[in-house]
C-alpha cells in the first residue's frame, strides 16, 4: 500500500512516512519502533514541536481528537479492555525525540503482572524501554538534542514490518469510521 500522503511525515527530524497509518490536517498517527506492548502507537501533531504547550489551540484539538479515534480502534484491534494514553512533555519527563507525541497502549488484565503489575507500563514508558530516541538516532543519524540510553531489552522493528502494521491499521481506521 503506497504511503497515506505524498508530503514526508516526520517525527522530531526523523523521517516516518513509511510507518504512518493515519493523518488528518493537523495531526498523525505512527507505529511504534519499540513497542511497550503489541499495538503501542504514537499520535503527533504534524508540526514538529517540543512542548505541548507549544500547539495552537486547533492542535492541541485535532491531536486529543485522533487520539480518542486512533485509541478507539487500537483498542478493538488488538482485543483490549483498557488503555494506557501517556505524554512526556519535555526532556525532564522522558521524552527522548523532541516532538510532542502521545503515547497509546492497548492494555488488557494482567498483562504486566509478570513485571509488577499494571503500573509498571509507567517504569517502562520513562525508563530505558521507552526511550526510542536512541534507536531512531541509530536508524538515521540527526541532530542530537536530547540524552538517550541504549536499550538492549527490545529489538527495533525493521522497517517492512512496521509499514506492514501501518498499512493493516490504516485499514482499520477505515474500518473504525463505518461503525
């Protein structure tokens, strides 16, 4: 399936056309390079911004709208019953592309109690495994801003088999409109 839209989508300075399974005007929606948990995805506004304090009010609009849409879908897709809906807005709160995104997370009962419980999504989310930046460098070296950490827990996913979950969630987002 060629790619939702004929402009290069970025996050922060990293190109992700390829992994963008949804986009509206103002906003974007990507598939996770490492996801916490299956079906993990992003939403972004489409200008790169650090902060959320930094969005137009129209932004910020369009941004928890497709959040509330994409977390819709996400949760009937991969069978959840709940979702974690997280942003870390600035370096200090673990952001590690400086590029307002939020994060949503398909959760169901007891899927971390392996690790603690539900709550240890959140250790996750600001500690090494959360921290994408890194590997994002590693796939197209930028302009580094912001300290990162290697995270050796999880293998970054290659670049089909994220356009592959982009396209199949595409779909569904389609899908999600007709009900």
């Amino acid at each position: 399936m060629p790619p939702l839209t004929i402009y290069p989508m970025y996050f922060g300075s990293y190109l992700v056309t390829s992994q963008v399974f949804h986009v509206t005007p103002l906003s974007f929606a990507l598939v996770n390079l490492k996801p916490l948990l299956p079906g993990h995805v992003l939403v972004s506004p489409r200008r790169v911004v650090p902060r959320l304090a930094d969005l137009s009010q129209a932004e910020v609009s369009d941004l928890f709208m497709t959040v509330q849409r994409v977390g819709r879908m996400v949760e009937r897709v991969y069978k959840a019953t709940s979702l974690n809906v997280a942003i870390q807005d600035g370096q200090d709160a673990g952001q590690s592309v400086p590029h307002v995104h939020t994060h949503i997370i398909p959760r169901q009962k007891a899927d971390l109690d392996e690790r603690g419980g539900g709550d240890a999504i959140y250790q996750m989310l600001e500690g090494e495994e959360g921290d994408i930046g890194e590997q994002m460098k590693a796939r197209a070296p930028k302009r580094p801003r912001f300290p990162t950490v290697d995270n050796e827990q999880r293998d970054p996913r290659s670049e089909e088999e994220m356009s592959t979950e982009a396209d199949w969630l595409s779909k569904e987002m389609v899908e999600e409109d007709s009900l």
